[in-house]
C-alpha cells in the first residue's frame, strides 16, 4: 500500500515503556496489606475496650464525654478508616520513588506562635502527635524498618528510594493513619485521643508485622542471608550482594576491621573482636585475665550469679568498676587465677569498656552512675549468653541501660526528706535486677515496659507544667509589646505639647490600657489602631493646639464633641470604671475651657509684648492685619521659643545613645560570630549545664519567645531556672558558663566511643 506524505502510521509503534512493580513487591504488597488489615482489626478491638476503660476512670464530664465521642464515631468509621489507610499503604507501592509521604507542619522553633488561631494550633496538635508516633516506630524496630529498606531498594535499583518513601516505612503507614483520623467528625479533644490510641496500641503490635514483611521477601529469595543491616550507609537504590552479607557475619578479624565505616552501635561481635585484638599491643587488653588455670562459661556465670547479690551490700554512691568485681570470681580457692576462654575474655573487656565509657560520662549525676554501675554483673550475664547484644539495637537490655541513663540527665538530688520518685524508679529497677535476674532476658522486657510507663506519665505531667510556662511567657511577651507600643504613642504624640495634669493623668493610665487592649485583640497593624491612633491625636491637639489660626477656635468647636464621644465608648469597651471615666470626661472639658480661654486672650497678649520686641529689634512695628497673620504658620513649624526645648531635649537624648553606643557594640563585637551560631542551633528540647557562683544547674529549653526574643529554661520539674536573650545566652557560652548534654543514647555512644577508641589505637 503507498504511503501518503500526510498519513502517519502507528503500525510500527511500540506504547511508551511503563513501570511495573517486581513480582516480588506485588506480593509484599498484597501479604501486607492483608496482615496490617489484621493489626488495624486488633487495634479498633483494643481500642474499643481502652475508650471505655477510660472513660470509666474519667475524672470530668468533659473527658468523659469525649471519650465516648472518641469510641463511638470509631465504631461508624472502622469500616472506612481500615480501607483509606490499606489505599494510602497501597498507592505508596504503586507509585514507589515518587509517593511522598504527607510532610509535617514544621518544628515548634518555626511556627510563629503569635499568629497561631485555634485551628492552627489543632492541627499542630495532631501533626506532634502523628511525629511522635513515627520516632517511636523506628526507634523501637529500627533493625528491621533498615532490613526491610535494604530488600525493597535491592528490587528497585533504579529508582532513588529514600527512606521515608519505602512503601511500609513508619512515615507512610502513619501517614495513612493521619488521612484516616482527619476525617473524623469529632472534636479535637477526642481526635487526640484517638492517635494517643494509635500511639500506644498500635506501636506495640508492628513489630511481628515488620518482621512478616521481611519474611516475605526472603521467600521471594531477596537477599535471603542478610540478618542485620550493612554497617555502612549503602548507596540509594543498591542492596548488598549475599557475599558480602555473609562477609559481614563471619568476617575474619582484617576484613572486618577494614570494612568497617559506620553505624558503629551495630558492629557484630567479631567485628568488635576483630578491633579488641588488632588492639592489643596498644590497649594491652589481651591477658587480662592471664594464669595457670581455666574457668569455663558455665562456672563463670554460675559465680557471676553468686556476685551479682554482693552488689546490693555496697555502701550508697559507691561505684565499682568491673574488673574489680571479677578479680575474686576469677580467682580459685588456692589463690591461682582463673582464665576464661577467648570468646568470654572478649566478652568481658567489651562490657567493662562500655561501663567504664558510662560511668565516666560527666553528664550522668554521681548518684544515678551509682545506681546504673550495679548492673554491670547482669548485663555482663546477658552479653555472654547472647552474642547479639552488642549489635542488635531493640535488645531490652541496651534499651533499659539507654532509658534509665536518658531519664537522669537533668536530674539533681533532693534535699533531705524530700521525695524523690524518680530515683525510687530506678531504685526498684536495679534491685529486681540485682533480686530476680537469672539468665532470662524477660525480666527486662518486662522492667523496660514498665519503666517506659513510668516515664511516659512523668513526661506528660511536665509537658502540662512546661505548656503552661510557655502559655504565660508568650502573653507576658504579648503584653509587653502591646504596652511598649501604646507607650510609645503616648510619649510621641505628648513630647512637643504642653498637656494639662488631669489630661496627662487620662493619657497615662485608661487611655493607654485602652491602646494596650487594642494590640492585642487587633495587632498594630490593624485598621482599629490606625483608628485608636488618630483618636489619640485628636485628644492631644483638642488640648494644646498647634499651630493656631483664625479657624482653631471653630475646628476645636466643631471636633471636641466627637473626641469626647469617642473617648467615653472607648473606655466602655475596656470596662473602665464609670465614675472614673466621668470625672476624667469633666477633666477634659475644664481643659477644653481653658484652651478656649488661651485663644480669646491671645492676641492681647501679642499687642503688649510686640511694642517692646519692636523697640529692641529696632524694626517698623507690624499692622494688626500682619499680627493676625502671624500664626498662620506652616503645620510642620512649631512655634520658635517652645521649639527650642523639644530640640535641646533630643539632642541631649541623641547624645547619650551615642556615648553608649560604641560602648554596647563593643560588647556584641566580643562575642564571636560562632558562638551566636551555638545560640541559634539550641532547640526546644535541649539540655545545658549551667554555672552559677559555682553551683551547677541543669535545665532544658523549654520555648524560644519570638516577641521578646527570650530563651526560657526550666528544670527537670518544669520550673522555670533561667532566662536569655540571644547575646547574653552566647556570651555565657563562650564564657564556660554554659555547655552542651547530649541526650544520644548512652549505650550506642559508649559503642561508638570504644570503636573509635580501638581503631585509633591500631592505627598509632
């Protein structure tokens, strides 16, 4: 057939290349969707039962009508809420590399609290909590959220996969769970109860879910002998080669040490071995416990469980480190030293380098290294019973270390007799340990559980005091501003005129309560302040007016009624008292009579003063027609002898701003630049060592006040202990008189600090 020129033919054509999912995600997608429809199921099962539970122990009314909202409207949108979150995890599959996961709203340092309205500050309300839930999630499955990353981009190679865009990450399934509670008809108080629900039933069910995920792949046969994540961060898209997983696992002691380059608190055992005896001939770790005899593990831990009881015999604040402990269990009877094999030697110069790590950390209180330091024993009992506890970071144990160190960092001890309930927590959690730890791990699954509570309570109640801290700060900021800005209305609009006493005392005190009310309610740049400032114009000039001509006397004739009007209304809006506000209304008018009575006397005045400036200037004495036209003056020239006084008054002012200056700017000019940088780096959060006179205090930012520009800090109470402005608080640092905490995980620190120690000492 020919072709014609104006045909185009498709015949030939192939359709555009489309993406399609492995067949690998498909069924991932499908297995978890069936198993998170079972998750949701339990939790609407649990939820239903905690509503009523609570609402039971309500301790309002009001609580407990919104728990009842909160379990009814569940029960009528179960159905719908399960599909729109099975749909949101279902669309991150099928549009894997490009599906965002929906953004939070920002940090609370960047949202202008002044300009928040009540559904702003819902809304923010529920993006903290949707945040919190997700940085529980990876904290607490961190392990297998990576192992599941690592299989689902090794699939999808060619796409850049981050983190968040993994099809079942925590940001996605509680992006869902967001979606899903946005559309509930309820209140914001029953809405927040609803994701506190989701917070603390349904983080405590995805473990077994992310584990079936992975599960799954490794039927599929992805990377099926991977069992922990690659210690280094992997290229985006790229997974690791089973050899190299296999690599990792039983790596010999050169391969192991070189290929090691990063997440140093998940280093195997024999990577940490690897690195404890490429470091012996610096450290001289190796023949610690030299000697003729051996002692194997069992006789080892048998003795370490008759040991672990003398702990709780030890004097209050004693801290004895572990090698001290185990020179009499590592001794026979006849006095010879026990030597335990290879492996338990390793085990136990570890532990004691990571204790020896804690309880050297001058951020931990004396007393509370006391406490942790008495567990040496039993998690020297666990590392030797379970090699993976130095790399598996949900061990209960690491976990249980971590939260009882992160608890105590701004903690300070009380005065005698005074209560102390966290120190009692920790207390009783040592001495379970110390009474009931066998070789079951359990124990501290369930003391992490219980202490995790604790805390949860202990943090709640602080928010509550930490909130209404910032609540008052913020409206002291507000009033603050709102008072300096009437202030300074009044001063300027007084400054150059001759006000009588009563007027000056109206201006003073309703008037400017009346400004204040008006910033705030409407903000200065409102049409009710450009109105409140023009008022108060005309309330200045109706007393002194200036300049004076022949229609003075009718424009104040015609506008006093009106300012009058206005300023009773003005003062009935702020409920200034009634009889107060009449006698100040009779003030104003006796001064209007006076100023009535300056303007008829005037130029009588005038004729008997220009007769002598005449005489003296030697110059033709003016017409009466000149006279009268001599204050009609431009509005902009004030009269010439007042003038002068106003003038001197600001030159004088002037003068002293400019003797300060240079004085001030030397003081901001010592403070480097770096260490305004440290001020602005601190976050709601943050925990300080401050100094004072030689008494250290630890105190945590608790808000930054964008209208004054203050830094609140408050204890581990939520008391209030200090407050900066950004210069001060940059010099105080660079003076010493503030530094740093680190509120990182203590356990994975101490890891991280012995890697690093282990390889520099190899390289010397």
């Amino acid at each position: 057939m020919a072709h014609d020129h104006k045909v185009v033919s498709f015949s030939d054509r192939k359709p555009p290349a489309r993406f399609s999912l492995p067949g690998a995600l498909v069924h991932l997608r499908d297995a978890s969707g069936q198993s998170l429809k079972s998750v949701l199921g339990r939790f609407f099962d649990r939820a239903d039962d905690a509503l009523f539970e609570l609402a039971d122990k309500a301790g309002s009314n009001l609580d407990q009508t919104a728990y009842f909202d909160a379990m009814r409207e569940l029960r009528l949108r179960r159905k719908s809420m399960v599909v729109s979150i099975l749909q949101y995890v279902s669309q991150a599959f099928n549009e894997i590399g490009k599906f965002q996961p929906h953004q939070t709203t920002g940090t609370l340092e960047e949202v202008d609290l002044d300009s928040l309205s009540l559904v702003d500050h819902s809304q923010l309300e529920q993006q903290v909590a949707v945040d919190n839930l997700i940085n529980k999630l990876r904290n607490r499955y961190s392990e297998q959220i990576r192992l599941l990353t690592v299989r689902v981009s090794h699939l999808v190679q060619g796409i850049d996969l981050k983190d968040a865009q993994m099809p079942l990450s925590p940001e996605v399934i509680c992006g869902g769970v967001a979606e899903a509670c946005a559309d509930l008809d309820i209140d914001i108080r029953a809405k927040l109860v609803v994701l506190k629900l989701f917070d603390r039933l349904l983080a405590d069910t995805l473990g077994d879910f992310y584990k079936e995920a992975n599960r799954t792949l490794v039927n599929e046969g992805v990377l099926p002998e991977m069992r922990r994540p690659p210690t280094g961060k992997a290229p985006a898209g790229s997974g690791p080669r089973p050899e190299n997983t296999r690599a990792e696992a039983g790596a010999s002691s050169g391969s192991a040490v070189e290929g090691y380059s990063g997440a140093s608190s998940r280093a195997t055992f024999s990577e940490l071995s690897a690195l404890l005896h490429q470091g012996d001939a610096a450290s001289g770790s190796s023949g610690a416990y030299g000697g003729e005899g051996y002692i194997d593990t069992d006789r080892l831990m048998t003795r370490l469980s008759e040991a672990q009881a003398s702990s709780r015999e030890w004097n209050d604040g004693a801290v004895v480190s572990l090698s001290e402990q185990l020179q009499p269990i590592l001794r026979a009877g006849d006095g010879r030293s026990l030597n335990p094999g290879q492996v338990d030697s390793d085990v136990i110069n570890l532990v004691s380098m990571l204790f020896d790590f804690i309880l050297e950390d001058r951020q931990l209180h004396p007393v509370m290294k006391a406490l942790i330091g008495r567990l040496q024993i039993p998690v020297l009992k666990v590392a030797l019973s379970d090699r993976n506890f130095f790399n598996r970071g949900g061990h209960p144990v690491r976990k249980l270390l971590n939260e009882l160190a992160l608890s105590a960092i701004g903690w300070t001890e009380k005065k005698t007799g005074q209560r102390d309930p966290l120190r009692e927590k920790i207390e009783s959690v040592v001495d379970r340990v110390l009474n009931e730890f066998t070789t079951n791990v359990a124990l501290f699954e369930e003391l992490l559980k219980d202490f995790s509570h604790f805390m949860d309570l202990d943090r709640r109640r602080r928010e509550l005091v930490e909130q209404r801290l910032r609540d008052a700060e913020e409206g002291r900021a507000r009033q603050e501003r709102a008072s300096q800005a009437a202030e300074n209305l009044v001063q300027e609009l007084t400054e150059a005129r001759e006000i009588p006493e009563p007027v000056a005392g109206l201006l003073n005190e309703p008037w400017i309560r009346y400004l204040q009310w008006v910033v705030l309610r409407e903000g200065e740049d409102s049409a009710r302040w450009g109105d409140a400032r023009t008022l108060t114009e005309k309330l200045v000039w109706s007393v002194d007016p200036r300049p004076v001509s022949d229609a003075t006397r009718s424009e104040l004739l015609r506008a006093i009624p009106a300012i009058v009007d206005d300023l009773r209304k003005a003062l009935q809006e702020i409920s200034w008292d009634p009889f107060a506000t009449d006698a100040a209304i009779r003030d104003l008018e006796l001064a209007h009579v006076d100023v009535f009575q300056r303007l008829v006397t005037a130029p009588s005045r005038e004729a008997v003063s220009e007769p002598e400036e005449a005489k003296s200037r030697d110059v033709a004495q003016p017409e009466p027609s000149e006279a009268a036209a001599v204050p009609e003056v431009p509005v902009d020239t004030p009269p010439a002898l007042p003038a002068s006084k106003p003038s001197e008054s600001r030159v004088e002012i002037a003068s002293e701003t400019s003797a300060e200056g240079p004085e001030a700017a030397g003081d901001t000019s010592q403070v480097s630049l770096q260490w305004l940088e440290k001020a602005d780096s601190l976050r709601v959060g943050s925990w300080i060592e401050l100094t004072r006179e030689e008494t250290k205090v630890r105190c945590k930012l608790a808000a930054f006040i964008k209208a004054t520009g203050k830094y609140i800090f408050v204890n581990r109470s939520g008391a209030k202990v200090a407050e900066y402005l950004r210069q001060d608080l940059a010099a105080d640092m660079a003076a010493g008189n503030i530094s740093m905490l680190d509120d990182g995980l203590i356990f994975d620190r101490a890891l991280e600090s012995i890697i690093d120690n282990l390889r520099s000492s190899r390289k010397d």
